[in-house]
C-alpha cells in the first residue's frame, strides 16, 4: 500500500491561473497545482484516480469561481494517495484555502449560492474519529460553522449566540470545575483501599503480560501485507452501494494463526461506511498467505471514507500493537 507519489515533477500543465480569477480563489487553485506537481501527478494522472476529466480538472482550476469542496477533497486524497499523515495534513490546509476562497469576510453580506454543502441533521466530527470517517463528515461537520458565519444558525443571529456563550461560560467553568473535584476524590479513595492478589486456581493459565508498544503479543508472530485484491485506495463507488473488500495478507513469523479476527478501528457511526466490527480471519501456518474479505456498504452521502482495521483475538485484544493495520480509502459518488 504505497502512497502513489512519485519522485519528481511532471510537465503539462498551465503555471498559473487566469488573472480574473479573485485572490483566494487563485491562491486556492495555485496551491492544488503546488501540491500535485510535488506529487509528480499531471492532470491526466490525476483524472485516472478521480471522478473528474482531465479537461474539466484544468477549466475548474481556471474559472474565477472556486471549486466545490467535493472536488478538493477528491484531488487531495488523490495527491495523498495511502499516506495517512499526508492525507490528514492536506484536507486542513485544503479545508482552510477553499473556505477563505468560498466565503467572504463580510459574512451576512455574502452572495447567495455560495458553493458549500449543508446536509439536514449533519452531526460534529467527534475527536478520536479515525481519519477517514473524519473526511466522511469533514462536510457536515463545518455545515454549522458556515451557517453561523452567515448568521443563519437555527434563525438566530451571530450577535444572540455570542451574548448566550458569554453568559452560559461561567456555569459551564463552574460545572466542570466541581466534577474534576469530584472525581479526584473517588480515585483516591479507590487507591486508598488495600488490595489484595486474586489467587491462581491450579491448571490455570497464567495471565499475558502487558503490551507494548515495540513487541507483538506472542514473540516469533509477525505478518506483512501482500495486496489489494479488490478495491483499491483511491477507488469509486456509489452511494448506498454494497461491495467487498479484500486483503492479502502473509504470515512471515513463527506462530500459526487460529481464531482471529480483523476488528474495525474507531465507532461504525450511522452516516458513514456501514461493516461489521469484526471479521474472521482464516487459519493460517507461517509462510502461507490469507485472503480476508469485509463486506462494506458506502454512505449515503457522496465524499471520502476512511476505514481502519487491526488483527486482534475474539475479545478484540490486539497482536501486533505496533503496527498500522490494514485501511481502506474509497471515494464516493452519487
């Protein structure tokens, strides 16, 4: 799973963008094509990976009106390729471009049919998403900061919302404040209390040590990714649509696999790519390769989806707590 970006710049395409383009939305446009010469991707290079052809990838980047933000987010996730850092750095540096070039300062004052979208119940981006779902609601979850900026949250004006914000800030200090205190008080009486070793009952097994972060579970287990059998990262389906998933994986250390299971990463939130939590994996002696397939179905939203998945045992306790584990990238289209 490389991450698709190559060593050098590519010639083809135009250096600039016209001049009746406005500041932000030719700065956006000059950062895009920054960004894809560094990747060595042309625009015939890029329209292989996207839902876009290569001549409506030049006019879009050339028009005086910024792009939609699906189009920068399916560009960005096409320069990033299977980088997860890059991925994450590119759609905030993308995300803070294109929403400076698509609403202007004035906010109440900005023209109607300003290219963002607003879905209807859109809900926050939780911290602790793992990225790719964070790119799933990347659009709903700027929708109530973009209404605010045109002070259209709920009906209520920007002015109201700040008056209640400074008057709710010192119950909410207040608030918090006593739970923290609370709580230290439980812990040191948790800690206070004597505890006393659980004996061993005879013929038990002896507990697992502790994880670290540098050793695998059990010494002498090791595994490596072979391929993508089907559907790799960077590719297009519909929304709502039901597709599998496949992985090659090799057993490269000295420990047969039995009973475990490819676990999902992260929550399996309504709205974003809908699969089990976890997956059988086959059994598999050392030296042999393993094909474990998920059965996925895209979201109802068109955008990117990001899913992660380690190796761990029936009770979701991981084998290999260092390494990455296995993720899909796919983009999805109405």
């Amino acid at each position: 799973m490389s991450n698709g970006r190559s060593n050098g710049p590519k010639r083809g395409r135009p250096p600039s963008a016209p001049p009746d383009q406005p500041a932000p939305v030719n700065e956006l446009a000059n950062w895009l094509r920054t960004e894809l010469d560094q990747a060595g991707l042309t625009y015939r290079d890029l329209a292989s990976r996207i839902n876009y052809g290569k001549t409506t990838i030049s006019e879009t980047l050339r028009r005086p009106q910024p792009p939609d933000w699906a189009f920068v987010q399916a560009v960005l996730t096409a320069i990033a390729g299977q980088d997860a850092r890059a991925h994450d750095r590119l759609l905030s540096a993308g995300r803070s471009r294109w929403e400076r070039a698509a609403l202007p300062a004035d906010g109440p004052n900005a023209p109607a049919g300003l290219p963002h979208t607003t879905t209807p119940g859109a809900r926050p981006v939780e911290p602790g998403t793992p990225l790719g779902d964070r790119n799933a609601e990347l659009e709903q979850g700027r929708a109530a900061e973009v209404d605010a900026v045109g002070g259209q949250l709920s009906g209520t004006p920007p002015s109201i919302v700040a008056r209640w914000s400074s008057a709710l800030r010192p119950a909410v200090w207040w608030t918090t404040g006593s739970l923290v205190l609370i709580l230290t008080f439980v812990l040191a009486f948790v800690w206070a209390r004597p505890h006393t070793a659980t004996p061993q009952r005879a013929g038990s097994s002896p507990a697992l040590p502790s994880l670290t972060a540098s050793h695998p579970r059990i010494p002498g287990d090791s595994s490596a990714f072979v391929r993508d059998v089907t559907y790799p990262d960077g590719s297009t389906v519909a929304v709502g649509q039901r597709f599998a998933k496949t992985w090659e994986i090799r057993n490269t250390g000295a420990v047969s696999w039995r009973g475990r299971y490819l676990t999902r990463q992260g929550t399996n939130d309504p709205g974003l790519c809908a699969l089990p939590a976890m997956t059988p994996i086959p059994d598999t002696r050392p030296g042999q390769t393993a094909q474990i397939t998920v059965m996925i179905t895209a979201p109802s939203l068109p955008g990117s989806c990001r899913v992660d998945w380690k190796m761990t045992d029936v009770n979701g306790q991981h084998y290999f707590p260092q390494l990455q584990g296995l993720f899909m990238i796919i983009n999805v289209t109405e």
